[in-house]
C-alpha cells in the first residue's frame, strides 16, 4: 500500500512538473517576437501608399516612411508600403491595404485625396488617413498644413539674404499645397525686401528631377542667387544644377529646401535653409492613436502655432543671427495674428 502510495505522488509530482514547464514555455512565446532590444510585437498593421514622387523623393514620401519605421522599431507594428508610378495605381494600391485588413492606411499628397475618396465610402469600416488633403469622411483621419506661414519664413530669409536681388521658386503641380508655399514665399520676400524680383517656375511633375534641374539653370542664368523648390523628386535636379555651378566657380548659388531638413542629403554647401513640415510628427502621431484605440476621422491644420512648419535647425550654419532673429520676430507675429499670411 505504502508502495503505491509513494508512486502515485511521485507520479502527481512529475504531472505537476510538465504543467508548470508547459505554462512557463507559452508565458515566454507571449513575450517574444518583438527585436533584440525587447520591443514587443504589435499587431497592428500599417500601409503606406506614396504619391508619384516615391518612397525616396528626400522630401514628405519619405518623411512619412521614415516614421512608420521608427513605430515599426520602437511600437513592433508591421508597416509596408506601396509606391505609385501613376495617379492610375492609387485605387488599386490603397485598396490592396483595406482588402487585407489593415488597421490603418495612408495616402501620403494632395493627389490621392479624391481617390481615398471613393476607398473610404466603399470601406466605412477601413481606418484611413491622408497627408495635405482633405477628404470628407467620417474614418478618414486629414492633416494638412499651413505651408504658406512656413515659407513666408524662408521668404524672409531669401529677400534678406540675397546678393543679387532676384530669388526664385520652383514648384511641382499647381495644386493648392503648392500654391501656399508660393504664396507664402513671396509674401515673405517682399516684407524683407520689397524691391527684390521674384521668378515663378512650374515643372507641372513631382517625379522629374531633369526638369528641375533645367527650371534652376534657367533662373540662375537669369541672375537669380536663391531658390525655393516644392516639387518633391524634381526639386533633386534644382540641387543638382546648384552643386554643378558651385563647384565650377563663379557667383555662388543656394537652394532653400522643404519638407524636411534637405542639407542633412545634399550638404551645408549649397542649402541655404529648409523650410520643415512636421509630416513625420504628424504620421508617426495618428498612427499611435490606431495603436492606443483612440483613432478618430477629421481633419486639423497644422501651422506655426502648432510646430507644424518651420525653419531646420540646423539653419544657423548658413543663416546670420540678425536674420533669424528678425525670422523669429516674423513668427511671433503670425501665430499672435498680427500677421495673416496669404495662402493664394
């Protein structure tokens, strides 16, 4: 009887050993698969779908991809993204997204707005958000930007800092973010500067960094010193047309950068300053709130009082105290009302 007793609780014993290894070994698979530094796997998954200027245009595309990875290493999501060669391949992109269920997708310009559109009426369930569009739709998450405040700042820079007189501003498509920059710019040049002479370039593409480079060679030959670009990829030629002067000698040239901070691509040298949409700020922001639950349609604007446009920091290296800080006085009075800044 002792005998059998004694196996039995042996046998209970190791029956209790297995358990506790079987629960202990499902605790650690919960706990893994995030990176090496620990981060938890997300569930969530992201879709990034770019306007014609690509992933890599070294301006808002890539600000925008550049966020859903720093979530995809710090949140564990899972982001993807789908570059569009043609305004054609916008349904068919944002969609592939929503039929695959994910949480959130994003259409990054202007352009995808009316397409989203459609997506979202067709979707109501899908959780949608776009970059410098409206789109009037309850699970559409809109956020633009008060470009025109941004670029009166790099306006004033331009008509202070020019030695020629003449500056210069190249822009993509003549849609209304384009135009708020233009505008913007000029209003800010003429403050500075009212006898400064400003040239006006369309490309008409955000994809062609050759017609950049051929609008910028054309202003420059023109005698103009400085030039604003807001035409994504193309603005790459305006970059590339200033570096070839600058290193064959004669008159220096610069180019004011947008976006993002352009001297951290293209160098101290030739970028004057940049004019910094919080595109990043303003992705990396929504997307949490699909992460936490708390995402919810609309739209909001983000200007100088928000931090939502800007100079770079790193502008001190080419800018003049005096000029920011009479920059910095302009921007008081814009956020303060005193100064209502143009948007057409």
């Amino acid at each position: 009887m002792k005998k059998m007793f004694k196996l039995s609780l042996i046998m209970l014993l190791a029956f209790s050993v297995v358990l506790a290894g079987c629960g202990k070994k499902k605790e650690e698979t919960g706990a893994s698969g995030g990176d090496s530094a620990g981060t938890a796997k997300s569930a969530v998954k992201v879709g990034l779908v770019t306007d014609v200027g690509g992933v890599n245009d070294k301006s808002f595309n890539q600000s925008a991809w550049e966020a859903l990875q720093g979530l995809e290493k710090d949140k564990g999501i899972t982001a993807k993204y789908l570059q569009s060669k043609s305004k054609e391949d916008y349904v068919t992109n944002l969609n592939k997204y929503v039929k695959d269920k994910y949480d959130l997708t994003w259409g990054i310009g202007f352009d995808l707005g009316a397409d989203m559109k459609t997506v979202a009426d067709q979707n109501p369930d899908a959780h949608l958000a776009i970059i410098d569009a409206v789109v009037d739709a309850p699970n559409v998450r809109s956020v633009t930007f008060a470009e025109n405040e941004g670029a009166f700042l790099v306006g004033v820079v331009a008509g202070k800092m020019t030695k020629t007189g003449k500056v210069g501003f190249v822009g993509g498509s003549e849609i209304p973010v384009i135009k708020r920059f233009e505008a913007g710019f000029k209003a800010g040049v003429k403050q500075a500067n009212p006898n400064a002479e400003i040239k006006i370039n369309y490309t008409g593409a955000f994809d062609k960094p050759d017609q950049g480079k051929a609008a910028a060679a054309t202003m420059y030959n023109d005698g103009v010193d400085i030039i604003f670009h807001a035409a994504g990829a193309t603005g790459t030629g305006v970059f590339n047309e200033a570096i070839s002067r600058n290193k064959a000698g004669g008159s220096k040239v610069w180019v004011i950068g947008v976006d993002k901070d352009q001297s951290l691509e293209f160098g101290d040298d030739v970028t004057l300053t940049s004019m910094v949409k919080g595109v990043s700020t303003a992705v990396d922001k929504v997307t949490k709130e699909v992460i936490d639950g708390t995402f919810k349609g609309g739209a909001e604007t983000l200007g100088l009082k928000e931090d939502g446009v800007g100079l770079a920091d790193t502008s001190s290296k080419n800018v003049p105290a005096d000029v920011l800080k009479e920059v910095e006085d302009y921007k008081q009075k814009i956020i303060s009302g005193e100064i209502k800044v143009p948007e057409e």
